[in-house]
C-alpha cells in the first residue's frame, strides 16, 4: 500500500475509496504533524488536501518521496506549485465539476442583496409586518448590466445563469476571450460602468486586493459587490469603509481574508449578505470535487499520469 498524508477533512466516499489502495495518515489526527512527518515524512509518496489547507513549505520539505498532491477544490492559491513543479511533484485540483455550483451561489448572493432577502426575512420574523405594515421597497435584479471579474470556468456559469434576467454580462481579465460580451482592459473603468461587479478570479498575490477603494468608489452607492473568488481579491477594510459610509451600496460574500475571522464591523452591517464559503458546498458537488480528487490519485498510482493537474503541472 502507498503511504498517503491527508489535510483537512475528506467525505465517508473518499476515504473508503482511498482506504482501498493507500495506507491514510490523516493531519487532523496527530498531535504535531510536523513532528509526525519529521519522523515518517520519507514514506509519503502522496498528499490529497484543499484549497483552503494547502501544503505548507515545512509539510513539503518533511516529505522527499513525494509524488503527487491532489487538492480538493479548484482554487489552490495555499500550495506553491512552483516549488512542487521544480521536485517534479504533480499538484491536481478539481476544476468543472463545480461551476455550475458556484454560479448559483454568485446570483443567490446577489438577488438577496437586490431583493433585501435578509431584511424582509426579518421584517417577518419579528412580527412588523402586523404592526408596521409592508416592508420598503427593493430594487429589481432584472436587466442590470453585470461585471465580471475573471471570465474563465466559473465566471461563465455565472453569466449563463445570469440571462435569464436580462443581463448585460462585461468583464474584466488579464486576456480578452473568444466571447461576445464587451472586454475592458481597464477593472475601474468596467466598475464604473456596471451595476454590479462579481469577483470569481484565483487568489494569490497577482490578484491581491485588486478590488481597491477606487474599484469600490468607482462602482458607487447604487453598486453591488459580490465575491465568489477568495478574500484576498478584496481589500477588506476599503470594502467595509465604503459600505459603511454609503460610497458603496451592498456587498454578498462567500469569501472573506482571514477565514474563517469574519470582521465584527462587518457583520454588524445591513447591506451585507454574508455566507461561510459555502460556493461549492453541496452534497451533489461535494461528491463529484471528492471523486475527482481521488480519481487523480488512483490514476498516479496506477500508471503516474493524472486527470486534472493545475495548468503549471499541465505537462509534467
Ligand atoms: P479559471 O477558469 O482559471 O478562471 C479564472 C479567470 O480569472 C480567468 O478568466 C483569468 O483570465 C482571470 N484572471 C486570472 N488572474 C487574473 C488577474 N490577475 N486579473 C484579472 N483576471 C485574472 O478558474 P475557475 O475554475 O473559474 O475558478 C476561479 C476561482 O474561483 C478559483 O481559483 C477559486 O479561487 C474560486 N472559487 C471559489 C469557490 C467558493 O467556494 N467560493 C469555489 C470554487 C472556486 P486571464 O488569465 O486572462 O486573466
Ligand atoms: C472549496 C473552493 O470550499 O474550489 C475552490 O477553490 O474554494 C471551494 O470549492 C474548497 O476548496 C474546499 O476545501
């Protein structure tokens, strides 16, 4: 049996499946897994792990044997592949099989900031409706013009399921794509122009806080912030001064930049829709992101090829 190191958590499905070839020394359950790996690290030949984890530089030194690291999740901004790449170390994710996923939380989050889903639920709960009447007004979610920050995978899904809300669907990337809808080269300048601006791009340092203050200014009181993408694209305390001065209208995140800390000054406000990254958390997605983790495995253990690996591993 191949030696396998687990970070984080993994379904039922999952460890059956990896039980069946590999001896599983899970993280979770040893005191001081660098300690662990510091005396065992040699006789690891995989890792399976998620984008939030990732492999920490001390884990990846413990372990010379290595030969692949699966991630569950389509992120994985929390591995440096570049380093695993340059010890010939494989790095897989699961892209695809949660777009569809995704796409729904990006227009849940926002439809309930457009609809004030919170507020009215609320407004219910606590009886005012008796007492007060109807609740005030909402702005409709249909025929806005939306931004999309990061057209790849997920930021498709979002627009096709964006149309039947009569979306004017533009973006912003590094690249103009093979689409008809309008490219700015420019992200203050599409934020300028949209009602609303959906972040779905990678984390990591090339996408840090892109979404700054003059992005937000730029998108205005009557703007609508959502990110689906990682915490890191968004200068958190920029985003929660304009919410709370008004120079920003509403944000829904999924994400946040110290998760699972979710600023007080954040939650205290009511033109925000707050979810606990939960984008792909579905048991239907959850399953299919955990049979392709572990089909990459098995595949490597098979025959040394994999499914899926991350685009700088694309031909290891
Ligand atoms: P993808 O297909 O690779 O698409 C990423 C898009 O971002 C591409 O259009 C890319 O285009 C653009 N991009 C990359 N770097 C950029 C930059 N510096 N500035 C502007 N645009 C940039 O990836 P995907 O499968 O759609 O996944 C996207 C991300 O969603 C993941 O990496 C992950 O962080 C996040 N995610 C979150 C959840 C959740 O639970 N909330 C779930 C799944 C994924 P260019 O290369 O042309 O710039
Ligand atoms: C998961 C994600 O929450 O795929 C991603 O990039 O952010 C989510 O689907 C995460 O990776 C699971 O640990």
């Amino acid at each position: 049996m191949a030696e396998l190191f687990m970070i984080g958590g993994a379904t039922d499905v999952m460890l059956e499946r990896l039980g069946e070839k590999f001896t599983i020394h899970r993280a979770q359950d040893m005191e001081d897994p660098q300690a662990w790996l510091a005396a065992n690290g040699n006789g690891i030949e995989y890792v399976a792990t998620n984008g939030h984890d990732g492999v920490k530089p001390e884990f990846m030194a413990a372990m010379p044997n290595l030969k692949a690291i699966s991630c569950y999740g389509v992120g994985y901004d929390a591995i440096d592949t570049h380093a695993a790449r340059a010890r010939g170390v494989v790095v897989t994710h699961t892209p695809n099989v949660l777009n569809a996923e995704v796409g729904t939380t990006a227009v849940l989050l926002m439809l309930a900031c457009y609809r004030e889903l919170l507020r009215d639920d609320a407004y219910v709960r606590s009886g005012r409706w008796e007492t007060e009447g109807n609740s005030a007004l909402t702005r409709s979610a249909d025929n806005q013009t939306v931004g999309i920050l990061g057209l790849g995978r997920i930021g498709q899904a979002i627009a096709d399921k964006l149309a039947p809300w009569g979306t004017k669907i533009v973006y912003h990337s590094r690249s103009q794509k093979d689409v008809d809808y309008t490219y700015y080269g420019d992200l203050v300048e599409m934020a300028r122009d949209v009602d609303t601006l959906i972040c779905i791009t990678p984390g990591g340092p090339a996408t840090n806080k892109i979404v700054n203050r003059e992005v937000l200014d730029a998108l205005g009181p009557q703007g609508t912030l959502i990110n689906v993408s990682r915490g890191t694209v968004v200068d958190e305390e920029a985003m929660i001064a304009a919410l709370q001065d008004g120079r920003l209208g509403w944000a829904g995140l999924d994400v946040f930049e110290a998760e699972p800390h979710v600023p007080e000054a954040l939650r205290k406000l009511n033109n925000v829709v707050l979810l606990p990254h939960v984008g792909s958390a579905t048991l239907e997605t959850r399953a299919a992101m955990g049979a392709l983790t572990v089909d990459n495995l098995l595949q490597h253990l098979q025959d040394g090829t994999v499914i899926s690996p991350v685009p700088e591993c694309a031909d290891m």
